[in-house]
C-alpha cells in the first residue's frame, strides 16, 4: 500500500497548537448569526425510496454511542442518531458549553463531557461519532480508536497531511475497530442508483467520471480558530471525488490539477494560515481502471452550488436521475431502502440519515461500512495531492493507495 509521496501538508497538531497563523484567521469567532441560517445542502431532502418495502431490524441489540462536536453546520445532532431504535446515545460533549448542552438537549442526552478527550475515556461508550472541527478529525479519530471506540466521522478523513492519513489508517488496522467516513454524496438519489447500476454491470468500466462541489461564501463561514478562512479546495474534495469512488470502489492514481487566483481576500496567500492563492482548483485525475475524472471544488464562484456528479462507462452513461445506453439493470431496484420508522432521510441530497443507518448496521452486522477507511482516505488523501499539483502549475503527481479487505 504504501506508496508514499512527499509530504504535501502539514500536520493537525501543528495547525491546532501554533500560535495564530494568518492574517484574520483569529478574529473569527467560535459561533455566528449565521448559525442560524440553513447551510447551503441542508435544504435538500428529497429522496428516493422503495415502494411496498417495510423497514426490518437486523438485531435487537443497542449501540451506546457518544457524539463530540455541534458547531456551525450542528452535524453532532444532524444525522438522527438519536431517532434510530439501535441506538442510545449515552454522553456528549463540545468544547463550548452552550453548544454542548443544545447537543444534549437534541440528542436527549443527560451525560455530557467537555471535550472529545474525556468523553472517550467513558468505558460504557461502544462508538462515537466525531464531528468536531476539519483539523482535528484524524487526530480525535486516531485517539477514539486507541480507546476501544468504533468511529464515525464528518468530512474530510484528514485535513491537508498525508503524514495524518498513513498514521489513521495503521490505527485503523491495528486495532480492528470499525471506521466509516460520513461522505453526504455517497447517497445522494443519483449515486445511489449509479452504485447500484454499476454493481449490476450496467455501466461496465467507468471511463469517465465528473464530480462538482461548489460553495460559494462571499465571506468565510464561521469556523472553529478560522480554519475555514482560504481553505484550499481541493483539501475538501471527498464530495465531488464521491461521484467516483462510492459508484465504483476506485480510487484515483496521479493527478494534474489547475486552480485559479480569487477575487475574494481571504485567498490572498499573506491572508491565510496555508498560504493558499486559490479560491477554486479542478483536477484531472487517472483512476484505477484506467479511465479518468475531473474533479472540481469551488468557494468563490457565484451560481449554483452544491454537490453533482455524472459518470459514463463502456456500456452507457448517466447524470442526475437520467441513464442512457444501459441494459443490465433489469430487476435492480435504484431506489433506496427504507429507513427506521422515526428517522428521516435529512438534508445533502437525503443522506444524513442512511449514513447513520448504514454505520449502525455495519456495527450490529460486523461487517466494513461502505466508506470505509481506503474509500475515506482515497478520496481524501487525492485531493491534497491535487493542491500540490495546482502549486506546481498543473505537474502530474502520484497518489498514495489505500486498500480494505
């Protein structure tokens, strides 16, 4: 596996415990009005599902989950954890005591903790949820794993360290805990039906891929210690790499990428902790089957926005709901299951709820979660690479390779 590139980061610790790099990444505050306002994705909650199907069970017995983090986009309380009948949700905790006691009170929770470090100490947890802030992801993940503790975790697996990712997935390995990255776009409607089109053969080999995650903020969305302020692109990739990865099992090789200077300050390079130029890079990627891919996240361009994808294989092609050219589907259902009674599908495309649902069966059936640790990190792990590559004018680089049994 380890095919290893320089290192094209820098690690979580030194970005949480240096002094205030960046020009305005310190007078960003913890919380914001903004808050209040429904996050670009969130709105969207349509969803497919199967006519005639009644949801079923597949064990009685119940997971003890703690869930860390409710800042800005409130993820901790998002998912509906807290709804499915698997599920008691027995502590949480933010490092804000406001936000952790709204935690509790969404999640009717009476045990709360300060941070995720002294949550994970709670022997009577099974698994946590970890949706604190991009930076500390591998870090608290690594940690809950080294205490015994199933993880779930918000988007990205790693925050701009391949370093971080080889460190995340030994842990992973090492203690044989189950690790799912709670990537929204792996069901959304579209991708769904193309997995399971794909499954069936209906694409055949995917030769092309197109992913898009466009965000346009004009100024940045409050974030913990600023860490969103001129955050490069292509370090938030897994939803737009998605519309790859999840539809196939693949993962991308080299990549040459291209980003374009920002009109908006926070991209001026003296302007941010990484000294990034780029308000959006596009990336064209080789994958493991040989086709190709072209990637691209955006945070300063006005329009549409949101998260879309569209593949096409040997046999036929498709983008949103609209399938052309495939035969082999007859018998497929591309709608989705249903989900426990008291839960709902939630918002980015109707996900949060089937990938709540998908890490509660994956840990009641012990079997691997669909984004699994080599899916995490080779959507992940490509993207930081293509940064590179962008600050490189564009230089075809490898990509490390992650690979799950």
């Amino acid at each position: 596996m380890k095919k290893q590139t320089e290192n094209t980061g820098f690690s979580r610790r030194s970005f949480l415990f240096s002094a205030t790099a960046g020009i305005g990444a310190a007078s960003i505050p913890f919380s914001s009005t903004a808050e209040d306002k429904i996050m670009q994705g969130f709105d969207q909650t349509d969803t497919t599902i199967q006519e005639g199907v009644v949801w079923k069970p597949v064990s009685d017995r119940k997971i003890r989950l703690g869930i860390a983090g409710y800042g800005v986009c409130k993820f901790g309380g998002s998912f509906g954890f807290q709804n499915h009948p698997n599920i008691d949700v027995v502590a949480v905790s933010d490092l804000i005591p406001d936000r952790c006691a709204e935690l509790a009170k969404v999640c009717q929770c009476e045990k709360t903790y300060p941070s995720l470090e002294e949550l994970i100490k709670d022997d009577n947890i099974d698994a946590v949820f970890i949706a604190t802030d991009a930076p500390a992801h591998a870090w608290h993940c690594i940690q809950a794993l080294r205490h015994g503790k199933h993880v779930g975790c918000a988007v990205p697996a790693v925050f701009g360290s391949l370093e971080d990712a080889e460190q995340l997935y030994e842990t992973v390995k090492a203690t044989g805990l189950k690790y799912m990255m709670f990537e929204t776009s792996a069901f959304h409607n579209e991708s769904y039906a193309m997995r399971e089109i794909y499954k069936a053969g209906g694409f055949g080999k995917l030769l092309y891929a197109e992913g898009e995650y466009y965000h346009y903020s004009p100024v940045p969305i409050p974030s913990f210690r600023g860490w969103r302020v001129g955050l490069p692109p292509q370090w938030y990739p897994t939803h737009s790499n998605a519309y790859h990865t999840t539809i196939s099992g693949g993962s991308f090789t080299e990549v040459s990428c291209m980003g374009t200077a920002s009109t908006l300050d926070e991209f001026i390079p003296a302007n941010n902790r990484y000294q990034n130029p780029f308000g959006t890079e596009i990336a064209l990627f080789r994958t493991s089957e040989g086709g190709m891919a072209r990637m691209g996240v955006s945070w300063d361009t006005p329009g549409y926005g949101g998260e879309k994808g569209r593949v096409r294989g040997e046999k036929g092609s498709m983008q949103g709901m609209d399938y052309k050219g495939i035969a082999e589907i007859s018998g497929v259902d591309l709608n989705k299951p249903p989900l426990p009674p008291a839960m709902s599908a939630g918002g980015h495309g109707g996900s949060h709820g089937y990938l709540a649902n998908e890490f509660v069966e994956a840990l009641l059936e012990n079997r691997t979660p669909l984004v699994n640790i080599a899916w995490a990190l080779n959507m992940t792990v490509s993207g930081i690479v293509a940064h590179t590559s962008a600050l490189k004018d564009g230089e075809l680089l490898k990509i490390p390779q992650y690979t799950w049994a």
